[in-house]
C-alpha cells in the first residue's frame, strides 16, 4: 500500500498538467473534469515503466492520484480566491 501512495503522489502533479492539457484542448464541460482527472491519472499510472511495480498497482495509483490531482487542484483554486 505504501508503494501505491508513493507512486499516486508521483504521478498527482503531472495529473494536474494533463488534465489541465485535456481542458485546453478540448471543450470538456467542467462537471467531468473529475472523471476525465480519473482517466488520466490511470493512463499515466499504466505507463509508469520507471516504477518496479506490477500494473495492478500502477494503475491503482494513477486512480488515486487522478483523485489527488482533483483535491489539489481545488485547494490551489480556493486559497487564490478563485472559488465562487
């Protein structure tokens, strides 16, 4: 479990940046952006060679960073005043 944490925490911030990609590039309604920073994050998860670890557990990670990256962005948003 540690390992799956460590990796998530990896991967959370790139997850910001590739949503934030996807956001750009494309007329995503806000209301997915969650699921689209779920997707992500899983892709990115799978593709993590550099990690010795199985897939399972990479893709678990990335899940959970897609997640991470959804609080992180929220609380950059909220603490710069943004928030309505």
């Amino acid at each position: 479990m540690m390992e799956i944490l460590t990796i998530a925490t990896v991967i959370a911030p790139v997850t910001v940046g590739g949503v934030e990609a996807v956001k750009r590039a494309t007329n995503v309604n806000k209301r997915y952006l969650p699921l689209v920073a779920v997707a992500v994050g899983i892709g990115l998860g799978a593709v993590a060679f550099f990690v010795d670890a199985a897939i399972g557990e990479r893709v678990w990670a990335g899940g959970i960073s897609g997640l991470a990256s959804v609080g992180l962005f929220e609380l950059g948003k909220n603490s710069k005043g943004d928030a309505k």
